[in-house]
C-alpha cells in the first residue's frame, strides 16, 4: 500500500479587490508492498479536480514558475517548447518549485526530455491545456517520433492539476501502418514510429494526480525503470479503435499504486510489462478497452519476470478482454503472485483469460519453453460476458503448464441470450473453491511432473 506525506504550498496574492488562491500539493510517499484487502463494494471513482486558476503574467513570486513568465504565448498555435524548458530549468533548481501551466490557455509544445534531478518536492502544475504538433505531417523530421513529453531522472516529482494533456492522435492512428488500415484490415510494412504521449525513465517517488489526458498517438503513459510511482484520480480517453493506445504501461517499475481513475481508449486500460513487481490497482474503471493486462511478456525468446500484483475492486466494461495475463511462446522467466479481486464486470468478450501462444501474426511457431505461471487466484469476479467467447479461458503452455490457479466466488453470465458456454482449458492446474457460474471442471489436479524436474520459473528480481 502507498503511505503519503503531503506538503502544501499556499500561494496569496491580492489583485484589485479579489484574493487569488493558488494551491499546489506535493505528495512524496513511500510504497510498503502492497496487502491484499477483502472488499466487497466497488465505488465509482470521483471526477478528477476541477480545474485551479493560474496567476496574472505580471505577477511573481518565490517558488512559482509560470511559463507565461518565460515568453510561452499560449495562444495554441505558437510553438513554446523553448519557454517551457527554460521554466523547467529555472524551477528544477529551487526546492518545493512549482512550474505553473495556467488555467485558460492552451500551448503547443514539441518533443521535449525534461531531465533532473530537481530538488526535491518539485511540481508540475498543469491547469491549462498542452498539446503536441499536430500529426506527424507537422512532426519537425529531427525530432522523436517515440515520446512526445519525457521525464528522465526526475526524483520527488508531482504532475498534478486540472488541465488537460491532448495528444491529437488522430492523423497517427490513421498511418497506413496501423492496424487498423491496409487491405482487409491488416498493417502495412512502413515505418510506423509513433510517439508515447507521457514517459517517465529511470525516476522515483512519482505522483500523477488529477490530470486529464486524451487522444495519444500511442501509449498515454509509460513508466521505464522507475521506482515508487503513485497514480490517482486521473481520466484517460481515447476511440475505441484508436490502435495502441494503451492508458497506463509499465516496464522494469516496482512499486506502484494505480487508484480511483477511469480509463477508455483503444488497448488495455493497464498494461504491466517484464521487471515489475508489488503494484496495487484499485477502483479503475476501465472500457471501452481492452482490459487490464499482465503482458505480453517472453517476445523474441526473452526472460519476463512480474510478482505480487493485485487488481481489486474494478469494473471492466464494454471490453474485448477483462483481466489477462499474456505471453509468448520461446519465453521464460515467471508470473507468480497475481490477485484479481472483486472485479465487475459488463458485456467483456472474455472476462478471464490467461492466454501462452499469444501470437500478433499467422507465422508463429510452436516452441517448448514458456514463461511459468503460477499462483494466480480469482476472487469474486461478477458480471456478463460477451457470447461470442467462453467467459474464461485458460490457455496454457504444453511443456510449462500454469499452476495454482485458484477460483473463488466466480459468477459469468451471458448478457444476452440463456445459453451458458463452458470455461476452456488447457494444461491449466489448479482448483475450484467454491461453485462457479459457470461451473469450471476442467482445471487439472496437483503439479506436473514437468514443472518438478525443470527449473521452470527461475526468476531474479531487483
């Protein structure tokens, strides 16, 4: 669970007769690993902030930086990745800055690494709109193509506010390269680099709070190597078919809580990658989407390692997936410790799947070793299904069978029709704690020999 010590930073000022507040927060925490709680009521997750009033141009003072002071125009056209840099600069040297993104005003800005360490207690303030160049016909040639706003080696950080980050992914997601172009709907083989909207890289002791973000070209958040991260009441949206646009990823990143935030886009809500361990997912409401999603990990024949991961007290609507854990097959490594409690879920076409041949193309080919999975238990999930899927799926690897999977208070139903389909497994060992719906039969008994003899699951986390 994620402990928190909250700095307030209150601002006064008197302009004609009105008393302008301006109030920034810093929460420095600490992630202890995260319990597993027994809840049994999911809450809707409140509306993010509304948004705060940024100061007058002419107004300054110590601990405050407003781009506005650094020549940003905010006008949504003129290009201030110059002001805002300089803001950074100025503002990452002083202890408990704030660099302030203004209320009603909107600034274009270019691909940018924001780079530390800052002094601690530093804040990002966005109560105002930041937006990229427009598509890639007005992406300048020299700059990335990857990330659009990048935080590398920032420490004791918040991006927090009541703006708004768009990403105007339209004309990306239209490249003929993406998925969801080409001939019968298949990607063409171009160059397709499209950038991540938010990227934080080799940081620690994170909070992202408040923040509205929409429409990134790919990713909206990612988190590399990164350590103590702290996402809460945050809204994510983009189009259901937008291709790749997954809400929240995370690599090599341990220690994370994601709370109390409502996600739709075009991929999964939450996507946690190869390295990461102790992260806590509660009350996200997620959908349009395609779930929340452990993987995929073991591609090109690598190691994947993820442990201690629970996902509670969620609603996954209108979903192609609702929790999954993915994984190629040539991979090794483990998923060991994996909780998916008091999850509701509405019209998903497959509410639980663990799926080892997951494959992108026709091409794949079968191997023999797998990333192992084991300890993976279900609890009190609730809802309706899709009927075009089995409401649970268990796929596993034929030389490196899943194990311990456990299923307790588990009710599917069809959300349209009276015709109950049968869970499908395959090579998956575990038990059944309580009566299902629908009944679950399939699960094999014990632990394969295979698993006993090999060292399967040799894992090695920092």
């Amino acid at each position: 669970m994620v402990s928190s010590r909250v700095f307030l930073l209150g601002i006064y000022f008197t302009f004609g007769a009105t008393m302008f507040v301006s109030q920034a927060r810093y929460h420095y925490h600490h992630h202890k690993k995260h319990k597993r709680r027994h809840e049994s009521q999911i809450s809707i997750p409140p509306s993010p902030p509304p948004e705060a009033s940024g100061p007058s141009p002419d107004q300054n003072w110590s601990g405050v930086y407003d781009v506005r002071m650094f020549g940003a125009a905010g006008d949504g056209e003129t290009d201030d990745t110059e002001a805002f840099k300089s803001a950074w600069d100025t503002a990452c040297q002083v202890e408990s800055a704030v660099l302030l993104v203004p209320s009603g005003y909107s600034f274009m800005i270019q691909s940018t690494i924001f780079t530390g360490p800052c002094q601690g207690g530093f804040v990002f303030q966005d109560d105002g709109t930041i937006m990229p160049p427009d598509g890639p016909d007005s992406w300048p040639k020299n700059y990335s193509r990857r990330q659009w706003l990048a935080f590398y080696r920032v420490n004791e950080m918040a991006l927090q506010g009541g703006g708004l980050i768009d990403g105007r992914g339209e004309q990306w997601w239209n490249l003929p390269c993406k998925p969801h172009k080409g001939a019968n709907k298949t990607a063409l083989t171009t160059p397709c680099d499209s950038p991540i909207a938010i990227r934080f890289f080799m940081s620690n002791n994170l909070t992202v709070q408040g923040i509205k973000i929409r429409n990134s070209p790919q990713f909206h958040f990612r988190f590399d190597n990164c350590r103590d991260v702290y996402i809460e009441s945050i809204r994510i949206s983009a189009p259901a078919l937008s291709p790749n646009t997954d809400g929240i990823h995370i690599e090599n990143t341990n220690d994370v809580g994601i709370y109390n935030s409502i996600i739709s886009n075009g991929d999964d809500c939450v996507s946690i990658g190869s390295g990461c361990y102790d992260v806590d997912i509660k009350n996200v409401t997620c959908g349009p989407s395609h779930g929340i999603s452990i993987g995929s990990l073991g591609n090109h024949n690598s190691s994947a390692c993820a442990s201690n991961i629970t996902v509670r007290d969620c609603m996954i609507k209108n979903s192609d997936n609702g929790v999954r854990i993915k994984t190629w097959q040539g991979g090794s490594g483990a998923v060991s410790g994996v909780t998916f409690e008091n999850i509701h879920m509405d019209n998903v076409r497959n509410p639980i799947i663990i799926d080892q041949f997951y494959c992108l193309s026709k091409t794949c080919t079968n191997h023999t070793s797998a990333v192992y999975l084991s300890d993976i238990q279900y609890t009190s999930i609730k809802g309706t299904y899709d009927i075009r899927s089995p409401p649970m799926h268990f796929a596993c690897s034929d030389s490196v069978p899943c194990t311990n999977i456990t299923l307790s208070d588990v009710e599917l139903l069809p959300a349209k029709g009276d015709v109950v389909l049968d869970p499908i497994c395959w090579n998956a060992y575990g038990e059944l704690q309580t009566l299902s719906i629908p009944p679950v039969s399939c699960l094999l008994e014990g632990i394969p020999r295979s698993i006993l003899e090999t060292d399967a699951g040799f894992c090695r986390l920092n």
